[in-house]
C-alpha cells in the first residue's frame, strides 16, 4: 500500500522534479526518477528502504523525504522461525518517519503473498511470503497489526493542514522525550516522542501534561487532544493487544 501523506516540498518539488526526469528520459532511460539510495543525479529522488528510516534525509534539500520500503515483517526462510513485527513498533516506525518531516510511505509488504513453484528469490525463501503484513497471504486481516495501523492513518490524515504547510519545530520535553509542532495558518498538529525503552513519561505541553507510555508517539492533530498512541490499541483488535508494565502504571496497548 502506498501512502502520500505529503508535505511542502513534495506539493512544491515533486511534480517539477518527475517531469524534469521524463524530459531527461530520452538521454538517460537507465536512470529512473526514483532510487533508493545516494544519487546525486538531479533528475532523480534517492529514497530509503528499512524498519526504521527517520533518519534518512534526501540528498539535495529541495527534494521530497521518501520511505519507499516500511517492512511490515520479513520473508520466511526453510526451517526457519517465522518473523514476527509488533504492530507497535511499525505503527512508531512511520509515526517517527513523519514527525521527522517524511512525504511519502509506502508498506513492504502490505499484503502478503505465495511464491509459487520456483518463483522465490533468493536462497532458502519458503513458498509463503506472507512477510506477516498487515493482510496476509490469504487477505485475511491480521490484527492488532492492520486495526492499528488504520488508526494511525486516520490520526495523520487529521493532520494534513498542518503537515503539507510547513516543516517541524522540535522542543525538547524531557531527557528522552520531544515535541515535533507543524503549525501555520491556523492549523497545529503535534507529535509527542517518549524516546526512553524503560519507562512511562509524563511531559508538559501547551500548559497542559501528557502521558507517554514507554516508546511510543502520540498524535495531536489540534496540538490539544491526543487521537492517537502508537503503543495504544484502541481497533477492532483490542482484545488482542498486550499489556505493557512499567514501574508506576500497567497500561493497555
């Protein structure tokens, strides 16, 4: 699944920098307008591929922040365990990728799949590709991961006003905690990081205190009301979710 969740340099760059590349075609058909990697050819847009890409920046600032690959998992090897990725981590993999100043997000894989007969790559790739996506080999939902991940589009679509209008302002909270503020024109929208792998957070914001469950974002699409956690399950799935337990509180994720 393709995401677009944009940004100014992508309503501003990306349409002049995909026909610059189209005008180019003629010259350099081998280069295409999308890479992933570090090109510094012009009429391309280096992306990053990865379980965590917020710290990927694109090589010339004009150009658009690209995750062209999120690994929702991971291929199933013969005699292998099967990979697992909690839909926590993902759903704070693409949250932080955002708050970072990210346009675009595209899953691998989204839906999961079959390899059949010799079609597998690579050595020892089983015949299921499930990649333990948030559909899986069968389309079936697999939750908590699809329910989640569906909350977190939601929450970041309630944001778009803010989002493509301008870049991010980052306000330290805490040792290991941030706020990432898009604001202009009327339109706020806040991202709340607790960075620390141990333990709840309690920060203040905008005369106001919020709790930050260990590694997690929250999401404030009016820099007020928090829509969203990443380590919250609040979906179809709850029933499914774990509980994490920290040294102060036991909270439902």
């Amino acid at each position: 699944m393709v995401g677009i969740l944009g940004s100014r340099l992508l309503h501003k760059t990306l349409m002049s920098t995909i026909t610059a590349a189209g005008q180019g075609f003629h010259k350099e058909v081998e280069k295409p307008p999308m890479c992933r990697g570090d090109s510094q050819n012009d009429i391309q847009i280096n992306t990053s591929n990865g379980f965590y890409c917020d710290y990927f920046s694109p090589n010339k600032a004009y150009k658009p922040k690209m995750w062209t690959e999120a690994w929702a998992g991971w291929s199933t090897e013969f005699g292998g365990p099967v990979p697992y990725r909690p839909a926590e981590d993902l759903a704070f993999s693409v949250a932080k990728f955002i708050l970072k100043g990210g346009s675009y997000i595209n899953y691998y894989m989204y839906h999961g799949g079959t390899n059949f007969g010799r079609t597998a790559g690579g050595p020892f790739i089983a015949t299921s590709y499930d990649y333990d996506a948030p559909l899986d080999e069968y389309g079936l939902l697999r939750q908590p991961k699809w329910g989640h991940l569906k909350d977190l589009h939601r929450a970041i679509k309630l944001c778009e006003p803010a989002l493509v209008s301008i870049s991010p302002v980052l306000t330290p909270l805490g040792n290991h905690q941030e706020a990432h503020v898009f604001k202009s024109n009327g339109a706020c929208a806040a991202f709340l990081a607790n960075y620390n792998q141990h333990s709840f957070a309690k920060v203040p914001f905008e005369n106001k205190h919020y709790n930050l469950p260990l590694w997690s974002i929250s999401i404030l699409p009016d820099c007020k009301n928090t829509v969203y956690n990443t380590t919250r399950c609040i979906a179809e799935s709850v029933l499914l979710c774990s509980t994490i337990t920290t040294d102060k509180e036991t909270l439902r994720i």
